[in-house]
C-alpha cells in the first residue's frame, strides 16, 4: 500500500464517521438557533480517482445561504482557555 492508498483509506474512515457529528450540530442550529437547516447528500467516492468529482459545497447549508463544514473532534476541555485547536468560527455542540 503506498502513501495515497493510506490517505484514501483514512479519509474514507473519517468520512464515514462524520455522518453523527454533522446531524448533531444541524439539529443544534435548528433547534436551539431556529435555523433552517439542509444537509446535501453526503456521497463518498468508489475510489480515490474519482475523488475529485465527488467534492461537495459543505456539510450543512443554514438559512439557504450560509455554508458550514463540520468537523468532528473527540477533545476533553473544560473552557475556551484549555480548548486545544485554535481555529475561529467553531460550534461545540
């Protein structure tokens, strides 16, 4: 197995254990923001040549024109000051 068949494999695992993370926080918005939410259709390509024709525009569309992409992290923290990622605009739910 060379280095792209272990990144495919790995991004077919993370793919597929995403579906939870992303219904979690659509449920969040729509019911603690009163958010209009849609989920695309989550699609993974049957290999990692065709990959490239299976991207998609995000993981849930809020309102009909805000795009958000989730991503799922199992991280123990207790407050903003011991939250390990430092990336903006995320929703913890």
């Amino acid at each position: 197995m060379d280095d792209q068949d272990r990144i495919w494999e790995d991004f077919t695992k993370r793919f597929k254990a995403s579906r939870p993370s992303v219904f979690k926080v659509a449920e969040y918005l729509n019911r603690e923001k009163n958010c209009s939410v849609y989920i695309p259709k989550m699609e993974l390509a049957p290999n990692k040549t065709l990959a490239a024709l299976y991207r998609d525009d995000g993981d849930i569309i809020v309102n009909d024109k805000h795009v958000i992409e989730v991503k799922g992290k199992s991280v123990l923290f207790s407050s903003a000051e011991d939250w390990p990622f430092k990336e903006r605009d995320i929703i913890v739910a």
